[in-house]
C-alpha cells in the first residue's frame, strides 16, 4: 500500500486473537481509484495472465463499477 491512497480491504476476525487479518492473501485489497491493470500487480513484464490475475481484475472492474462510496473508518468514535 502506497501512503495517501485509499483502499478497499477484505478482512476476517482472526483466529488467534482480538485483531482482524486480510481473508485471502492475494484477493484482499483493492484501491479505490481507476489504476491500470499492469500497475494493480506490479506486473509490467509478464505476458501471460494467470487465473488469479483475471479474477482480481474483474473483481476490481466490478468494485469500480459499482462505484459504491467509500467510507473512512473512524476507530476513535465508532457508531
């Protein structure tokens, strides 16, 4: 994650204590923002995709389409 930018982040309660981790690895976050695919993974140089690669970027085709508002969490006055 790059420092002034948003993201959309998937996570579960953990299992090993009171804290929350990502569910998945690699399907977890998603910026906020339109960002070119080739950037979304850092991969300039591969020319082939893998299923992973695909599903990420439909998932984070529709996320942007359904351009639902992204709320900050405010951890100091939760409501």
């Amino acid at each position: 994650m790059e420092v002034g930018n948003s993201y959309r982040l998937y996570i579960r309660p953990s299992t090993s204590g009171n804290n929350y981790v990502l569910t998945n690895d690699f399907l977890s976050k998603y910026p906020t923002t339109k960002v070119a695919h080739e950037e979304l993974l850092n991969n300039h140089d591969s020319s082939e995709i893998s299923t992973y690669e695909t599903l990420y970027y439909t998932i984070y085709d529709n996320l942007l389409e359904k351009n639902e508002p992204i709320q900050d969490a405010n951890f100091d006055n939760p409501k």
